[in-house]
C-alpha cells in the first residue's frame, strides 16, 4: 500500500482501526486490527467516505494461490481468508474487488495462523518480492485503465 500511495503520502490515524493517506484522489488505507476484524476498518472507512464495497478494493495474502501467483477479481468468497471474510461480513457483501497474492501451499504440518506469520526463505522472499512489485503495477493499471484491463493484463501473467 504504501509503494501505491507514494513516499510523499502522510498517513493518519483512523479511529485507531487503522491508518489512511491520501494520493491523487485515492485513500489508501492498511487496517492495524488483527487480521480477523479487518472488516470493522474497512466498513467504518466506507461509512466516513460514503463508499459503496465495489469502490473499495483489497489486496490480501492467499494461501489457496501458490507462492508468487496473483489474481484480481471483481467479487467471490473469501476463499477462507479470515481478514477478507471478516470484510464481507461487515460490508454484507462478496462485491468487492480484490488482489489475492499467493503465498501458499500451505504444508500440511503447519497451522495456517503459524504459516502466514512465519518467514519466507531467502529464496521465497525474492519471489514474494517479485509478485508485490507486479501488484503495485496491477493495482495502478486498476486505477488508470480500470479492473477489467488489469485483469486481462495480469492474471494471464501472473505466474512467475
């Protein structure tokens, strides 16, 4: 988010929910809830800037999406991802645009709380790296030509 939104952006407090700059007409915002809550953020932040859920857009860790795999999608479920099922709850909706970066498999001796908390090998994180950087594109291509374009442009070649 903060790759998005600038160096030069100022991030404030937001009702100690989390916290919110403003760049060329777009709020980004990165929730400080635990992850499980993330929607009680999100739906306080729509109700203060008047937000429909489909004017929101959330990007989030996947373990269901190998390492280093990305998707967007305009609505689904939340695949079991506790902080997006936490939003859709609180916005009452599955329409909400989204980036899911993959982080997965999850191992199957691993607890998935304990997985996505760990740390990436050396290796990993250059991956890990590699699909945030073609997020940031993706996530500007949203906002410059819209979700579809960045669709077609990014899930095709999101796989590394």
């Amino acid at each position: 988010v903060t790759a998005l939104a600038g160096e030069d952006a100022v991030w404030k407090d937001f009702r100690g929910l989390g916290l919110c700059a403003r760049a060329a007409g777009v709020c980004y915002a990165q929730p400080m809830t635990f992850m499980n809550d993330s929607g009680s953020f999100v739906a306080a932040l729509c109700r203060f800037h008047r937000l429909e859920p489909g004017e929101v857009f959330v990007c989030f860790d996947d373990i269901s999406l190998p390492l280093g795999r990305m998707r967007l999608r305009p609505s689904g479920s939340s695949g079991g991802q506790k902080g997006m099922e936490s939003i859709i709850a609180s916005l009452g909706t599955s329409v909400i645009p989204r980036l899911r970066l993959g982080v997965g498999p999850l191992p199957a001796v691993w607890d998935a709380a304990d997985f996505v908390l760990g740390r990436f090998s050396s290796a990993e994180d250059k991956v890990f790296c590699e699909m945030a950087e073609r997020g940031v594109e993706a996530m500007r291509t949203v906002l410059e030509e819209g979700l579809e374009a960045a669709m077609n442009r990014f899930n095709k070649a999101s796989d590394i």
